[in-house]
C-alpha cells in the first residue's frame, strides 16, 4: 500500500487546515488504478474546540464518501464545497477516475454536476453496513483493503482514457487557452472536446480550464511567496478585483486572508 505524498491542490488555507485534521492518501493496486485515482482517510479531534469549516474548490473527480450518517456519492462540484468537522470524528473515501461514474449516472438517469446521491442510488449492491463496518476499522490498510473490496465492479468506458487525457491537459493549460488550443493539445476535435466533457464531467471545456486556474490561485496564495495582485496577474485575472471576487465566491475569504493568515 503506498501513499501520496505530493500536495493536494485546491484546498482553502491548506498551511493552516493541517492543524485541524490529519489527511492521508492511498494509491490503489495496479488491478483498480483504470477506476480509482486514490483512497482518503481524513480523522480529527476537536473537542476541545469549536470545530473547523474547510474550504475545497476540488478537482472534477467524482467521490464515494463514507462518514458517520451513511455513504454517498459526491459528482462533479462546479464551484466550492465545504465540510463542518465537530467534536471527533472521520471520514473516508474514494476518489475515481474522471468520468468514469458518468455512464453509470446516466443510466440512472442521475446528475452529473453538484449533487450529493446516496451511494444505494448509483450502486444498489453496496450494503449499507459494509460502509458501517469499514468506519470502525483500525488501520489504514485494513480500511484500504475494505474497500477495494467492497467496491461493485464497473465496466470501463471507451472513452475513459481521453476524458482522463482531457482533464490532464486542461490542468495544464494556460488561463486564456482556447477551445481549440485545448482540443489540439487533446488531439481530438474541438466539437468531440466539448460533447465528451459535458457527457462525462458536466462541465464545460472553459468551465474545466477555469477551475484549475482558481485552484493554483489558491495554492499560491496559501504559499504567500506572492502578492495577490502578482497572483491575478501570472493567473490571467483581469485585475486584483476580479480574482478577489473569484476567491471571495469559492472559499468565503479574500485573497489577501489567505495569503497572510498562516
């Protein structure tokens, strides 16, 4: 079992959350690597607090969660999402693929985008007390081990290897890129870009290239190496005000918050 070590991206005051909780991430076995990009395991303790909101803006992958309420599957987030943790809890989870719950979703006839589903709905075979039984395990390996186990086989789409492609390019592109730019950095043709990334991520080209700037943005500023202004700038921010109202929208704090309360 090895786990991640590289930084995680998009999380809100990341220097700062770390005091809050304790995040460890997984890679899969080789057999589930097509379907699953890593397991989570997130524990706190804070009891002797008033608790902590974190603030994400994630990348657009789709997450089976299990807390202490039940398990369900997380789509695609458009925008920000946040997590109330109280007293002492934890919560676990696993990250697909991109796209690779979209066929499944729609057979269902369920939401790609911004929905939280109870995971009964897109997989009737998980047993809810298998979800129960992994929250009380011990070890991270034995937790790992659980749910590959549990986790109802999927058959892989065809396209599943570009839409991975897709979003690895759009991470990379720049903030002004162009549909077209996009679509030959894919090596597919623009109109099949933008079917395949409503189809399977329920966001746009531009959406998805958009979320990944505001992502570095707030890594950046979390890393206070630069100003905001310098930030809006290298980022292709119109001006300070606009990536203000950018962050503002996605983290409930100012640029100049993030940057400047480690």
């Amino acid at each position: 079992m090895k786990d991640i070590q590289q930084a995680i991206s998009g999380v809100v005051q990341q220097s700062q959350a770390k005091a809050h909780y304790r995040l460890r991430r997984y890679l899969p076995h080789s057999d589930m690597a097509h379907l699953v990009d890593q397991y989570w395991i997130v524990d706190w303790d804070l009891r002797d607090q008033t608790g902590h909101t974190q603030h994400n803006l994630p990348a657009p992958n789709m997450h089976l969660v299990i807390d202490h309420h039940r398990a369900y599957i997380c789509t695609t987030i458009s925008r920000s999402y946040q997590y109330d943790m109280r007293n002492q809890d934890r919560i676990i989870g696993i990250k697909f693929q991109p796209g690779v719950l979209a066929p499944v979703l729609c057979e269902r006839g369920l939401p790609l985008l911004d929905s939280c589903l109870y995971a009964e709905e897109v997989f009737p075979q998980l047993a809810e007390n298998d979800c129960h039984r992994i929250r009380t395990l011990q070890s991270d390996e034995a937790i790992v081990l659980a749910l590959e186990t549990m986790l109802p086989k999927l058959h892989l789409s065809p396209e599943a290897k570009s839409i991975r492609n897709i979003v690895a390019q759009a991470r990379m592109a720049e903030p002004d890129c162009r549909l077209e730019e996009l679509a030959s950095a894919c090596q597919i043709h623009p109109r099949r870009l933008q079917r395949l990334c409503k189809a399977y991520l329920g966001l746009s080209p531009k959406a998805l290239v958009q979320k990944f700037r505001l992502q570095k943005a707030i890594d950046q500023l979390d890393d206070g190496i630069k100003s905001p202004s310098k930030v809006a700038l290298d980022l292709g921010f119109s001006d300070q005000a606009h990536l203000n109202r950018e962050i503002k929208k996605h983290s409930n704090k100012t640029p100049r918050e993030i940057s400047t309360n480690r």
